[in-house]
C-alpha cells in the first residue's frame, strides 16, 4: 500500500502540537485524521481502518492507554503509538506490555522520530503473515553508536546523558556486572566538552590496594619494591579528559579518604613522594555494589558518597528489559555475519524464545558471547542447540527445574497470553513470531484461550 493510502488517526487535545505531528505526516504524503478526546477517537477507530493511531497519554475524557484499549479490542493488531511527557517511562512500559509499536517523548526531538515510526508501521501492515515483525529494529541513540536500545527506559537513560554529557557534573553508573557501564562512560566522554582529550579506565577491583594506589596517583622511584622509575598515574595521563574509575565499590578505605581529597582539592602526591600535584579531570564512577547500603555499613564513605552521586544513572540489567534482548541478539548476529562472511546468518525463530527465557545473569555481555560462539557454529539459522547457556538460571516467567526448548517456548507463550488478556495478536507480536505461528503452537501444544 502507498504511503498516501494509508489514513492515520492522531489522537492529542494539545490544538498546537496535534497539528505539528499532522504537518509532519501529511508533508510525508499520508492521510490524517485527528480527535481531541477518547470518545472522538474511538468513532473513528470504528469507522476507518487506520494504518496507524498515534495518542498523547493525556486527555480530557480519560487517557492514551484508554485509547490503546478501544484499539486492541475493536481493531487488534493496528499499530499502536503512545505519546508521553517527561517522567511517564512507566506508563510508556505499561503501554509497551500491551503491545503498543513504541513510544513518543513530548516535545518532539525530530520528525524523524515519527517518520521512523510511521515506515515501521508500515511494514507491518504490508508484511506478509509469516513475516516476524515483533516491535521493530533496535534503536542506536544517536550519542553512543556502540549502543542498541529499545526498551523505554534504556530510551530514557540516552536522553539523560545527552543533558549531562555537556556538563562538567560527576556521573556515577549503577548497574550490575556486563549491562554497559563502560559503554555508556564512553558516549558521555565522546559528547563532553573533553572529548579531545583522553578517555582512561581503571578497574578499581582488579589490581590489589598498592597497586591501585600507584595506578591512580602514580609513585616515585623506590616507593616501593620493583618501582625502578618514576610513574605518572591516571590523575596525571587523563588531565583535561575524563577518567572512569569502575567497580569504586571495591576500593580500600585508606584509598577512599585520598581520592575524596582529590575530587575536594584537585590536588594529590604520587606514592613515596612529597610534591604536590594538581589535575584537572571529570569523573565518571561506576558500581555493581548498592553504595548507600555499604555507607550504613560503614564500608564506604558518606563524604565520597555524596560527592560521586551528583547524577547518578541506575542502568537496569538485561532481564528487565525483554525488548533490548531481541534488539541486541539482532544487533550483534548482524555483526558477527559481517566479520565471519555469513550473509545468510539468522536466529532461529525457536532461538528467540530461548534468549527471552534466559536470566542473563551476565547481562549484555553474556549475550554478546553466547551470540559470538553461536555463530561460529551455525551455517545459517542459529539454532537452540548453538547457544551455550552453561548454569545460567531461567527467568522469572519459566517454570523451575530442567526445562526443554518446547516447556521453555509453552510457559512463554501462555506467560504473553496473560499478559495480554488473551489477545493473540499481541502476544504474538511481543513473542516475535507471527499470529500463524502462534495459532499453529496453541493448537500443538493444546492451550486453549
């Protein structure tokens, strides 16, 4: 169908921005339609067969969730777009279990963001049935390349650090082991008023207490056996750049006292020396400890607390965020086919639901290398048997104990049929398979819904 078949309804009480989205679309070429409240909105859902229905969340006779509801039960599978303020990631997510296509963030960034979502939906409606279409391509935040996001609160974390990139404030990441702490140093780095000057990591867990010591502030020669020759330390090699100290949980409490000093007074001494230096850096901390708990603890510093919390980021690990899972597996076999020349690389349909089921104690980084190894071994469709999942446990939605590929992949199935109130055809588009597929698997494995 040609984009300027395709009618779309805009659903927004806000006369001025309803307008600007509707400029937007017919510039494109495609048929508009607007209402003003639900009640509007939902005459027209009934009586034209939308291609697209675009809401705000607020409006004056209920809400955008309102709308999705009238939509899922009297025209099921039409793409659906919620539009939220600043603040509403939660309902974004809510609207997103309901099977809504993605999210729009109030006011609008680019038109872009609504051109990209119309061609999605598009797709969709011309794909054929077996076509998996299940939420879209993995968005890459235009701040972090290395990046793939498309769980709302991933969205929303990208949009706070393109606000405190520019800024001098020290971040502090939380998150567990492997969810991209250091990816997302880097982006903060690469858009920060210092990205012409070095980027330096240091692992504060990996090198034991004197070595850290002489690792941050550097020593003189014989401060101490096998120091031959002065060495500068981070403070000094990353001036005028940025320096990311991760795992600052782990730090010895001696340690903690000098760096405060540092952040405090910009100044330090190198290990076995007497003068002092001066350093001009950001810092940008990292932990998979919870701080406030190990400061009552009083394993921690409340001073240093305080002063690495300037704008802290809490990154939610990969099991959270169900939708990163099929963006990233996407992301990274699409990778590996380019540097292994595998063209026709691809998951297994079986193989998605594999992935979703896993806990992923490892987050982001198991996954990378189980799709790594994975593809190594596959010719052209990576199939269950290719992922080596080692002792990992299953995810909450699976049931306990040693699960086969057809347990795992029918405790999903009636876990989205839940969710969904039955609806097939959402459960099959959060499933990523299409509804064929998902009525040929209700009738094998005898769910009935």
């Amino acid at each position: 169908m040609a984009p300027s078949q395709m009618p779309i309804l805009v659903v927004d009480d806000d006369p001025g921005f309803r307008q600007l989205l509707e400029a937007i679309l017919k510039a494109e070429g495609y048929q508009v339609h607007s209402a003003a409240k639900v009640a509007e909105a939902r005459k027209q859902i009934l009586a034209v067969p939308y291609g697209l229905i675009v809401s705000d969340l607020k409006l004056p006779d209920g809400d955008g969730l309102d709308v999705q509801k009238w939509v899922n039960e009297h025209r099921a599978g039409t793409p659906f777009v919620l539009i939220t303020g600043f603040g509403s990631v939660p309902t974004a997510v809510e609207a997103m279990k309901r099977g809504a296509l993605d999210y729009l963030e109030k006011p609008l960034r680019s038109p872009d963001e609504l051109r990209r979502l119309v061609r999605r939906a598009e797709t969709l409606r011309e794909a054929e049935p077996e076509v998996v279409e299940p939420a879209g391509p993995g968005v890459t935040p235009g701040m972090c390349p290395r990046a793939v996001a498309r769980d709302p609160r991933m969205l929303h974390i990208y949009g706070l650090l393109e606000k405190v990139a520019p800024t001098p404030a020290t971040v502090l990441l939380l998150g567990e082991s492997g969810v991209g702490k250091e990816v997302i140093a880097r982006c903060i780095h690469a858009h920060s008023k210092r990205a012409q000057g070095p980027f330096i990591a240091v692992n504060c867990a990996a090198l034991a207490p004197t070595l850290v010591e002489s690792e941050l502030f550097g020593h003189e020669k014989g401060a101490y056996t096998g120091a031959e020759s002065r060495r500068e330390g981070v403070f000094e090699r990353a001036r005028a750049g940025t320096l990311f100290l991760d795992e600052i949980g782990e730090l010895d409490a001696s340690l903690q006292a000098k760096l405060l000093r540092v952040l405090q007074e910009k100044s330090f001494e190198r290990l076995g020396g007497s003068e002092t230096l001066t350093t001009d850096v950001r810092i940008i901390a990292a932990t998979n400890r919870d701080l406030r708990a190990a400061v009552e603890a009083r394993q921690f510093r409340t001073d240093l607390f305080y002063r690495l919390n300037t704008f802290p980021i809490e990154i939610p690990p990969l099991r959270d965020r169900p939708a990163d899972i099929d963006a990233l597996a996407e992301f990274f076999v699409e990778r590996a086919a380019q540097e292994l020349e595998k063209p026709a690389l691809r998951l297994a349909e079986e193989s998605r639901f594999v992935l979703r089921a896993w806990s992923w104690p490892g987050n982001v980084r198991e996954l990378e290398n189980v799709l790594a190894r994975a593809a190594i071994l596959a010719d052209d469709f990576i199939r269950p048997e290719h992922l080596a999942l080692g002792a990992s446990p299953p995810a909450a939605d699976m049931p306990s104990g040693p699960s086969t590929v057809k347990q795992m992949e029918r405790s999903l199935i009636e876990a989205a049929l839940e969710r969904h109130g039955g609806n097939r055809t959402h459960a099959a588009r959060e499933l990523g398979i299409s509804l064929r597929t998902l009525q040929y698997r209700l009738k094998e494995y005898g769910i009935n819904r």
